[in-house]
C-alpha cells in the first residue's frame, strides 16, 4: 500500500512539472499572462506595430508568411515579447474580424480560468511551435486558404486563411481564429 501510495505522489509531481514546463514554453505565456490582462483592460502607445508594406504586389502568400515569422519573432522575444491581443492588434496584416476574435477567445479563457487563461496559442494550435520561423506548405488559390510547415519541423503545419480587403492581402484566419474544423493542421 505504502509503494502504491508513493507511486501516486511521484505521477503527480512528474504531472505538476510537466504543466509548469508547458507554461513556459507556450511562447512566452508565463510572462505575457500579465502583459494579456493588461491588454484587455487598457490600451498601451508602447507597441511597435508591424510595419510591412502592404501593396498590390504583395502576394496572399507573402503576407501570410510575414504574418506568421513576425508572430515566431515576437513569441522566441521571451520576456520582451508582448501579448497576443495588443501585438494582433498592432499588427497591419490582420483583418478587423481576425482581431476581434482573437481577443474574444483570450477574454473568455480568462473568465473561465483566470490563472491559466487558454492554455495554448491560438495562432499555433499549439503550445509549441517551429523556433525557426514557417515556410510555405500548399496554397489553394480558390479558397485562399494556406498552408505553411515549420522550417525545421515539417510536421508542424498550420492554416491560414487570407482574404483580399480593400486591395489588400489580410490574415482572416490561422491557429484556431476564425478556421473551421475540416481546414485546421493535424499534427
């Protein structure tokens, strides 16, 4: 009984690390669980946005690369990096309906869970993600949906969606924001 015992206790220390481990390395969720509620509840004129000329040269496919290395270069920040609503918010190559979904998903997370919010990236589906940045995968140019493979870790695929607005490529979808079931990336 008592080896039982000490088996149960030592699974549940392994299971506490583990979660500890996975909130660290949810691209920097740890430090910008502060930085998320904050971002909820004010607006801060500290963001840098994401300047990336948008014109009519640039391709769905040139955004959406763009869009997600930048989030790759914000999350691999660490301590410097900000939240995703205020960096969404700040970004240039999201759509109005992109950035107010995303911020709906973190604020219901944080209603449910206060203390661990969502628990994932919705831009990555995941808690990880490819360090080196993505690379094109496949582009349907009928329903502009894209999908990208992490450089050196090709079986970390994630979809995109794109959609033209004003003559311009946006991000309308990617993670689980805005991308129905049948199109999101298995891993």
């Amino acid at each position: 009984m008592t080896k039982r015992i000490f088996k149960m206790r030592n699974v549940a220390v392994i299971f506490v690390c583990l979660a500890v481990v996975a909130m660290f390395v949810s691209c920097g969720q740890s430090s910008n669980t502060k930085a998320t509620k904050t971002a909820i509840t004010t607006e801060s004129n500290a963001v840098s946005s994401t300047e990336t000329q948008i014109d009519k040269s640039n391709t769905p496919v040139d955004i959406a690369l763009t869009f997600i290395n930048s989030w790759v270069d914000n999350c691999n920040k660490m301590k410097e990096s900000i939240g995703i609503i205020e960096w969404v918010n700040s970004n240039n190559l999201t759509t109005n309906r992109f950035k107010t979904e995303v911020k709906t998903i973190i604020e219901e997370a944080y209603k449910e869970d206060p203390e661990m919010g969502l628990g994932f990236d919705p831009i990555f589906d995941a808690q990880d993600y490819p360090d080196d940045g993505f690379e094109l995968d496949f582009f349907d140019s009928e329903t502009n949906f894209i999908v990208v493979k992490g450089k050196n870790w090709a079986d970390f695929k994630l979809t995109i969606k794109m959609v033209l607005e004003n003559d311009k490529w946006l991000v309308d979808g990617c993670g689980t924001v805005n991308i129905p079931d049948d199109k999101r990336s298995t891993r």
